[in-house]
C-alpha cells in the first residue's frame, strides 16, 4: 500500500455556527505535494469571493511556488502541512493531516482527484423524477454503490497508447477498460445539446478505444435518455432535428461496437457490470 496524506481547506462563514465548507483538498505523498481547489466557491453566496480567492492564490503560490528553506519546511515533509495549518487565520482554516493508504497501482493525480470529487465537490443528486430515466437511475446506483468512491473514475480523458481521445462521461481500469458516456434529456436543453454535439468526436474515436483491447479487455457504454417532447420554447422543428441527431449518434455508436443503455434495466445492467469491477471500499476510505 502507498501511504499519503491529506488535509481539507476549509471556510467558515459564520464563526458563531462553525460550520465549515470544504473548498480544497491538499495531497502529500510519493515525493509529491499538491492540492485541487474548488473553481466554484466563490459564487456561493455565503463565501466572501474575495476572501476565498485571496487564499486560493496564496495556497497555489506556497504548494506550487518555488521553495524558500529558510522560511519554510520541506515541502515533502509532515511538517509542511503543519507549516500551512499555522498560517490560516479568519475564516479560512485546515483540517489537521489526515493518512490515507490505497493500492500501488492508482497514482497520485488520480488519489488527490477522488479525494476532491468525495470531499469537495459538491455531491451529484438525483431526484424521484431523474431515477426513472436511465441516466439517472445509473447515476443512483452509482451513488448508492459507492463507485466514485471505489475507483470509478468521474470526466477524465480515454487513452490510447497515451494519446487522449475524448473525456468520458465516467470511465474504469480494473482488469477491464469500461468508458461510458450519456445524453440525459430530463435537465436543460443546453446540457442536452451540448452532450448530444459532442458525440461526432467519441464515434470517430470510439474504433481505436476498442481496438486497444488486445491488452486490456475494453468496452464503452453510451446511456441515453429517450428524446420524447420539446423543451420549453423549442419548436417542434428544432425538437425533431435534435431528436434525429441523437438518434444517429445512437446508431453509429451500436455500428462502431458500442453498447446501448436505453432502459432502466439496461442501466440497472450496466451497474451491477460496474460493480462486479471495481474493488470493494478500503477500510480507510470507510473512515474518512
């Protein structure tokens, strides 16, 4: 097991209720230190933009800056981050340093990236309505089963022969390549749209994802919502064509060698699939 350690950059908006809000992670390990902040706090109405973004660039500066011996701690050290926690003050503070162990095969970008979607980034939900489309009953297992938690990874690029292809959806490495993606139809016609626009490139790219499963067995997933009635203020004209274009992208993505996810049992599929490889939730990762 690789040992790290972690502390959480917390901001507290009201003193008297001491309720902090996690805005960053710092991750210290394998030689390395280096920390993710949320792009995002600052439009928050209890979060002083000012405030948080003051912070923000002094943490970046003291992580990512050039080291000064003479002031401060090396910054690989234990001590560094207790250096940090030492120089907060007002509504910003740190959690004190926290151990983490995980398995030898994940790397430090991808630990400090879960680390931030479980502790910072703000939780994805699902509503009664959402679950009953298939994206977002996968988006619900995903949720219950603790899968971002266990190594499904959230929005990072496919590769091949370390080359990028497209960022996915969600996406596993565990004996087996899965990519998944979606077009989720219950939500804005801006996210819609952009999902749908987005499929050209995956198709394009989707024969060399699968042709690098000679080495690693790979398959990909595209769930998709049925496209039944107009969004508000759309013409049925502009709903029939948005409509036909994803129901192109549908097929070509079958023709290519993909896999269609259409239903809710579909989905439900798809998840236990998901389940069954990835590793089950470390005991640390239950204590956080």
């Amino acid at each position: 097991m690789q040992n790290y350690l972690y502390t959480l950059v917390r901001y507290v908006p009201d003193f008297e209720r001491m309720e902090p809000i996690n805005v960053g992670v710092i991750l210290q390990g394998m030689g390395r230190l280096d920390a993710c902040l949320s792009r995002h706090a600052a439009k928050r109405k209890d979060i002083d933009t000012q405030v948080f973004q003051q912070w923000r660039k002094f943490f970046l500066d003291e992580i990512r800056g050039d080291a000064t011996p003479l002031f401060q701690p090396e910054k690989t050290s234990p001590q560094f981050l207790t250096y940090l926690q030492q120089l907060c003050e007002g509504a910003v503070l740190l959690s004190r340093p926290l151990a983490l162990e995980v398995a030898p095969s994940r790397g430090f970008d991808d630990v400090l990236r879960d680390l931030y979607n479980r502790l910072v980034a703000p939780p994805e939900t699902t509503s009664p309505a959402a679950a009953r489309r298939p994206t977002g009953r996968f988006r619900q297992l995903t949720e219950a089963r603790h899968f971002l938690r266990r190594g499904l990874k959230k929005h990072a690029h496919v590769m091949s022969n370390e080359r990028p292809l497209w960022m996915a959806y969600r996406q596993l490495a565990n004996r087996q390549h899965i990519a998944i993606d979606k077009v989720e139809v219950d939500r804005e016609i801006g996210a819609t749209a952009n999902e749908i626009e987005r499929m050209p490139l995956i198709i394009d790219r989707l024969p060399e994802f699968l042709r690098a499963g000679r080495e690693l067995p790979t398959s990909y997933y595209l769930v998709a919502d049925e496209l039944k009635q107009p969004f508000s203020d759309q013409s049925q004209a502009e709903f029939q064509a948005m409509r036909d274009e994803l129901e192109a992208a549908v097929e070509k993505v079958k023709n290519s060698g993909g896999r269609i996810v259409r239903s809710l049992s579909e989905a439900e599929r798809l998840a236990d699939e998901v389940d069954h490889a990835l590793p089950e939730l470390e005991a640390s990762a239950t204590q956080d």
